[in-house]
C-alpha cells in the first residue's frame, strides 16, 4: 500500500500529532505499507518533490508545531488556470500515477479541502483531514490547531488586560479570523474582554463609542476590544465585494484596528493604543486537546485508508468522529451562528459585539 501525505495552506500546531496518528496506524496495522511525504504542500505533487518517509520519520513529532513536509499556498481559483504551459492539475495526476499511489492524504483547510475535492473527482483516491486555526471547515465541530491559537490568543489579551489597567488605555487588539471569527470569539468570551468585533457581526462606530463611555462611566479603567482582522462596519457591509476589496486595499496593508483606533479617537479622550497578535496564533507547540483530537482524526483517516473509503473528509460532530464527502464540505465556509447561544449569553453578562448597546 503506496500512500501519500501532504500538507496545504496555513500551518497550524497539530499537523505533525495528526500525520504521526495516520502513519503509526498504517504501519501497525498493515506491514506493506510506504508513505511518500510531499513536500511544501500541492507545490511538491505537482513538481514531485517528494520523499519516502520511515517510521522513525514520525516519531518524537506528537507535540512539534509546524509541519515537518513543509506548506504552501495554491490557490484553489488557480489550479485549473494553465501558466506558461504547466497544467498544475495535469501534474499532480501524473506524480500520482507515477509513484502508483493508492491514496492521498491531504491535511489542509477550505481551500485546501477544495482541490482535494477536484483530484477526487478527477479519480483519484483522496481522504481529507481538517486542518484550520479558524475552526471555519464546513462539516465538522472542530478541526485541528483551533483549540492551540485559541489559547495563544487568550493568553495574548490576558497580557494586554494588565498593561491597559495600568494606564486606564483602550486597547484594540487584532486576533486572526479574516472570513469567520472563532477565535476572536472564544478568546475573547475566555479573557474577559469588553468588547468582541467578529466578520459576521458588522459594528457601528457610534455604538461602540456609547458602549465604551457607558463602561467608563460605571468604573471601568480600561477597556480591550478584541478585533477580528476581517471585522466589518455597518456601512462596508453594505458595500459590493469589488468595493469592499478596494476599502481594503485602501489601508496600505494596515490592519483594521488602526482605522477602527482613529474613528474611536473622535468620541473618547482616552488613550488607544492598537496591538497584534499575529502569527504567534499559528505558532509552538500543540495544546494537549489538539495533540489528544488530531491523533484521533489521524486513526480516523488511516481507517478510511484500510477501508478504501475515499473521498471523504474526516469530521468530529457531536463528540463522534465521521465521515462526510469531500463534496459536501468543498466551497463552504462554517461561521460563528450569531443568533446561537454563545453570543446570545455573551450579550447577557455585558460583552457587546458593536452591533447593539448592551
């Protein structure tokens, strides 16, 4: 059994635990197994760059960030457009025909997820394992890295309570979650933050001005705005998307929370000072919950393996591990549900998402 693994997209802190749980099954459950590691993603298949991987290979990795294949980003919108002659799709069918491969392995987020689908549906026998800080793959209640950024992030805005208390500062601090807002939301419910601007729920900069002079007002020393780097307005929700990408585009690369800062600065004579989180969120090692869950959905994924049941992605719903068609998740996005019950209660105790005073 020829079987291939590569990772795409984003890295994230458990794709090493999840490549080692898939692995260590094959091999202890079948003695003809060969793992051919792709390096840097689709890039690798599509240029065979490759290696073939030992079973030492993927020990002492369960608790290593990163990715030891290397990642890259292939744009799905891409793969099917041919560049200076070379048909990427073309190529990844042919380094598998090449290798004799009997299944394809793909750790990797939506995008990812998307030209897994593809290859499937070109026949190829692709499994798929959710991997996404952003907890954003469609499908499943969890995917893989969520619950370690969650933590870096939290811990991140713990840090900033203290110095924005020693100064009575507002703080706006950028959290990753450009589509979907996860992890603003769960790190910002877990550090007490005042405020929490998500994509999927459009501020208004005069409510969020009321909302931070109503906590003045009642004692509050400072106030820390946990932001999603996708956080949108009231007025640019209702812009086209070509006009919002050119809004976009019009900060020069500069993050959301120094126009959301700036526009704070014409209501309130309190300092603001903006913060990033950044790539630290991708970063270290797994939590003990991801290395604990990926090792599950890489038992998970070598048993479709066994069972020649491909085309499917691996899920965790309902506290079950399952499997659904790649089909069915390709192309779609899971969102924070805005009328459900976390922002429902978060709203209860105080926190206020700039949409309503609270």
């Amino acid at each position: 059994m020829r079987v291939g693994i590569l990772t795409s997209g984003g890295d994230c802190q458990a794709l090493n635990a999840t490549m080692r749980a898939l692995a260590k099954t094959l091999y202890q459950q079948r003695n003809d197994v060969e793992i051919i590691g792709f390096l840097d993603g689709y890039k690798g298949l599509m240029h065979e760059n490759y290696v073939n991987m030992k079973p030492e290979d993927f020990e002492h990795i369960l608790n290593l960030g990163g990715t030891i294949l290397g990642t890259s980003r292939c744009p799905f919108k891409k793969m099917r457009v041919i560049e200076n002659g070379f048909d990427k799709v073309a190529a990844m069918k042919k380094t598998y025909q090449k290798l004799k491969l009997d299944c394809l392995a793909v750790l990797g987020g939506n995008g990812s997820l998307k030209t897994a689908n593809l290859l499937s549906q070109e026949g190829l026998n692709v499994i798929g394992l959710p991997k996404t800080i952003d907890n954003d793959t469609w499908g499943t209640d969890y995917t893989f890295g969520f619950q370690s950024a969650v933590n870096i992030a939290t811990r991140y805005l713990d840090e900033i309570q203290t110095t924005a208390d020693s100064h009575s500062r507002i703080f706006v601090v950028e959290i990753m979650g450009h589509k979907v807002g996860h992890i603003c939301l769960s790190a910002g419910i877990a550090s007490g933050a005042d405020i929490i601007l998500l994509p999927e729920i459009p501020y208004d900069i005069e409510i969020l001005a009321q909302v931070i002079q109503n906590k003045t007002n009642a004692g509050k020393k400072s106030i820390v705005i946990a932001c999603a780097e996708g956080a949108i307005s009231k007025e640019e929700a209702m812009l086209s998307k070509k006009q919002y990408k050119l809004k976009v585009a019009s900060r020069e690369g500069h993050s959301v929370v120094y126009e959301i800062a700036n526009k704070l600065a014409h209501y309130t004579q309190k300092e603001i000072r903006v913060s990033c989180a950044g790539h630290a969120q991708r970063g270290g090692q797994p939590c003990p919950y991801d290395r604990e869950i990926s090792t599950l959905f890489g038992v998970e994924g070598a048993r479709l393996i066994m069972n020649k049941d491909y085309g499917k992605l691996v899920v965790f719903t309902d506290h079950h591990l399952n499997a659904i068609p790649l089909e069915e998740t390709a192309g779609k996005l899971k969102y924070v549900d805005v009328q459900g019950d976390v922002i429902r209660n978060a709203k209860l105790m105080g926190i206020s998402f700039g949409d309503e005073l609270v």
